[in-house]
C-alpha cells in the first residue's frame, strides 16, 4: 500500500479542511492573523514530507548554513549530493512505504525547498518560461512565447511564499519586512526580482522575477522572431554607429531593455561607453565599458544614490557614449544635456506608448527637476538632443514588435516635429496575420548626421515592400 492510501486510512485527522470564510472580508488592524484558517488542507504526502523537512534540518543544518560555504556550482553540487544522501537514509528509516514516485517527489520538493526556491525551482528551470508572477501562495502566472498563463504549482502557505522572498532578498543583503515592504533583488544568474509584500499586498506577498536569458536575445534573433525586418536593422545598426541619440520606448515588458542591448551591440570598439542601471541587465560585449549601478537606501534610509547622480557623475567620467538603462525622472534633464554636449549615441529607454507621448514624458520628467525651465526650452532641448526614436508594442498574440522608428526633425512652431521612418501597417499582413513594419518611402533626415559620423545609409531600405515581411 502506498504512503498516501495508509496515511489517509489510518489517520484522517491529517487533513485540515478549509473553515468557511466570507468572501472580500478584509483584515482589521486589531485581528490576529489568521494563518491557520487560511491554509489549504494538507495531504499525508504533505505532512511526511514536512517532518522530513524538520528532521533534515535538524541533521545538516549547519552545513546549509555555513556562510562560508562558497557559491560555486561544484559547492552547491555537493551539498545536494549530502542532501540527498541524507533524505534517502531519513525516508528508509521511517520505515514507511514509499513507491518510486513519492520517494522521488519527496526528495525533490524538499531538496528544492531547503535549497532552493521551492515550488518555483521547476519554473527557474524551464527554459520556456521568460517571468514567474506569483500572486500570493495560490496563484502562480507565467509567461511563455510573450503569453501569461495560470500553472497550477502552489505555495504550501503566506509563509512558505515569505521565506522564499527572505531568502532572495538577504542572499544579496537586503530586507523585506513591515518597515520595507517594497524590494528589488536579483538571484544569483542576473534575474531580475521584485517583492510586494503585505499590508501594501493586500492579498498575499507578490514577487515578480523577469529570467535572465544567459545568451540574450541578439538583434538577429530579433530579426528572426519578426520584431523587425532586415531593413529595418540595417537602418538600426547603421544609426547606431552613425551616433544618433536615440530612445527606445515601450509599455512595461515590450522588449525596451532586450532591444536596447541590441543596439549597444552595434557601437564600434573603441567607444567608451558608461552604462548606468537601476538593477544591472545589458550584456555588452564591448571592452571599454564601465558598468555603474545605483543603489538602494541601506537599513536606516540612507546612502541610496540614484540614476541622476550616476548620470551627472558620468560626465565626469569622460564617455563617449552614456547608455542609461531606463529614464523616470529628474535624470532625463541630465541625459538631454550630455546627448547635446558631445556624447552623442547615448541611448536610453523610457515608458510610452507612441513617439510623442515619449517625447512628452521626457518634457514631464524634466519638469520634475524643480528648475523652472519653459516648456519651448524644453522642447528645443529635445529637438537637439534626440534623433531617433523607436517604439516598441506588444500585438495581441504576444509578440513584441517595433511599431514605429520616428526621427525628430526639429520644431515646427511650437510643436516638435517628427517624421516615421518605419511604422507598423495594419494592412499588409504577414503569413501568421501580424502587420508588417514598413517604411515610409522617404530617406530620412538623420541619414546626413549618420553619414558626417562614417555610417553608411541605402536609399533602398527606405522603398516601401509590396509583400511584406
Ligand atoms: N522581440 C522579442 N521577441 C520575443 N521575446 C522578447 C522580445 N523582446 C524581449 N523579449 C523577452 O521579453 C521579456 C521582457 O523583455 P525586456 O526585459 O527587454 O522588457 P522591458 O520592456 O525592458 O521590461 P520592463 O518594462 O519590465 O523593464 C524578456 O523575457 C525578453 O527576453
Ligand atoms: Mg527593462
């Protein structure tokens, strides 16, 4: 008989079943948690593994623990080697039968849970999956092919969820409590992670963790997933080496960043370039890059420094190019000034859902410096500083896609004047039914600035295509 059928003949107590509760009924401040009403009901499998759990920890603990226990895979191998070891002696004396399946099952939820990330070490190591939204403890979203889809892997409970965090958190030196209940981490293959956790998640801790893909999507990757077309590219690489100050802008997770890394890859060795990040993710493949990070408010709320102090520092730092991995606020002022003043090819990524709205959030966050700057100052600032522009839209099946490549060409009265080299035609579709990205048919005024910096630019890539992509 297995484990499952003796536990739940022998012992029904086992199973907590799930007290009615009413729905929407918010917490006061004044009541106790309720941490016992909320949890699902335990199966025996559950509750033996819990005890395995226990006792596992009570017996190599102290080698989980060792802080000086390096992070190198052959140190971590081994440990899952005792671990494993030390399980499978646990399980057989127990003496409880186990079939292959729940001894294996056994093992690896808890190898994963005391290791680990637990019930998201499956998903970490699911090539397929891009992000991992977990929702509180019983809602786990992923994405995969730019598709969120619910899984049906669970947290045992709130708190299995919060050691999970904790555990991401500290492994990089920071906390997440009452007092800091907003985090940003990352794990230790560059993935990129963000905590919520209650009173400001009223539904149970959130985490976001956006995979770092190790190789990284290339700009001929991109080519090939139709984000672009080979025009397009040759533009795009052209204009890169050709010095155009240049921002990519999009709604959250449209591939900004992916395709900002794109770009880079285009700028000619020998370029100092300074990249300056919120929570470092461009993989430049360059030599003479300087990588700057901001940093995050220690314990009692000081010492954090911020993209606009790294911004201004850089200019210091005499680049040739600065790459700033997202502009939200006082710091775009900052990058204005350094694309107007010799650092020009600098690139950046904001948060926008058409060129103009880019150029107007730029307006918005240089507002927020406090100067008392007039907005036609501001705009002839922008007018000279950006060239080129490039808008980036998720379609409806997910695919990410450029949707419009727009030059700004200047002023036309009061207004900033841009002109779409290539934009997205709803009309003319390709062989999965996506609108293809086509060019307007006229060569644009920045091919002059890319031409004076030694770039090359072909009047064909500019002739509009009949069939598409
Ligand atoms: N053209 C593309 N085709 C398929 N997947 C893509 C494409 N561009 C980016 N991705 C994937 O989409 C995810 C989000 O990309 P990225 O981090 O570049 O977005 P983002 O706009 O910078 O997001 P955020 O707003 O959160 O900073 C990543 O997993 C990335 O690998
Ligand atoms: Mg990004």
């Amino acid at each position: 008989m297995s484990l499952s059928r003796m536990l739940a003949e022998s012992d029904g107590s086992i199973s907590k079943k799930k007290p009615e509760q009413p729905h929407n009924r918010r917490k006061t401040d004044r009541e106790e948690p309720q941490e016992e009403q909320t949890k699902p009901e335990i199966s025996p499998i559950e509750s033996f593994s819990d005890k395995i759990r226990l006792k596992l920890v009570e017996k190599v603990g102290d080698a989980m623990s060792d802080s000086s226990l390096d992070e190198s895979e052959a140190a971590q191998s081994d440990l899952r080697i005792k671990v494993t070891a030390e399980l499978n002696n646990l399980i057989s004396s127990d003496n409880i039968p186990l079939d292959d399946d729940e001894r294996k099952r056994i093992i690896g939820e808890v190898t994963n849970d005391v290791l680990g990330y637990g019930p998201l070490e499956a998903l970490l190591d699911d090539p397929s999956v891009s992000e991992i939204m977990v929702n509180g403890p019983d809602s786990i979203y992923v994405e995969r092919n730019g598709k969120l889809t619910l899984t049906d892997i669970r947290m045992r409970s709130e708190s299995q969820l919060r050691q999970i965090i904790d555990k991401i958190v500290s492994s990089i030196g920071r906390r997440v409590d009452e007092s800091s209940p907003l985090v940003d981490a990352r794990l230790a293959d560059g993935s990129r992670v963000n905590a919520v956790i209650p009173p400001l998640a009223v539904d149970g801790s959130t985490l976001t963790i956006r995979k770092f893909s190790k190789d990284g999507l290339t700009a001929f990757d991109l080519l090939e997933k139709g984000a672009f077309t080979a025009e397009a590219l040759k533009f795009l690489q052209a204009a890169t080496k050709g010095r155009l100050n240049t921002i990519v802008s999009g709604g959250t997770g449209t591939g900004k960043t992916t395709f900002l890394n794109c770009l880079s890859s285009f700028i000619q060795d020998g370029d100092r370039i300074v990249t300056i990040e919120d929570a470092v993710e461009l993989q430049l493949k360059q030599h003479h890059v300087i990588r700057l990070e901001c940093r995050t408010a220690n314990i009692e709320g000081k010492g954090a420094i911020g993209t606009r102090e790294l911004v201004k520092n850089s200019l210091r730092m005499r680049p040739d190019r600065i790459i700033v991995g997202e502009c939200r606020g006082a710091e775009a002022l900052d990058m204005l000034q350094a694309m107007n003043t010799g650092h020009e090819g600098s690139l950046t990524t904001l948060h926008a859902n058409t060129p103009r709205d880019a150029l107007s959030r730029i307006e918005t966050m240089v507002l927020m410096t406090g100067f008392d700057l007039p907005t036609r100052a501001i705009k002839e600032q922008m007018a000279s500083a950006v060239d080129l522009i490039c808008q980036l839209t998720r379609l409806r099946n997910g695919r990410r896609v450029v949707s419009h490549i727009t030059e700004v060409t200047g002023m036309e009265g009061e207004k900033l004047a841009l002109n779409d080299i290539f934009t997205l035609n709803y009309d003319m579709l390709d062989a999965n039914g996506d609108p293809t990205l086509q060019p307007s048919g006229i060569v644009p005024s920045v091919a002059e600035k890319i031409s004076h910096h030694g770039g090359h630019v072909d009047g064909q890539w500019f002739v509009p295509t009949v069939e598409g992509l």
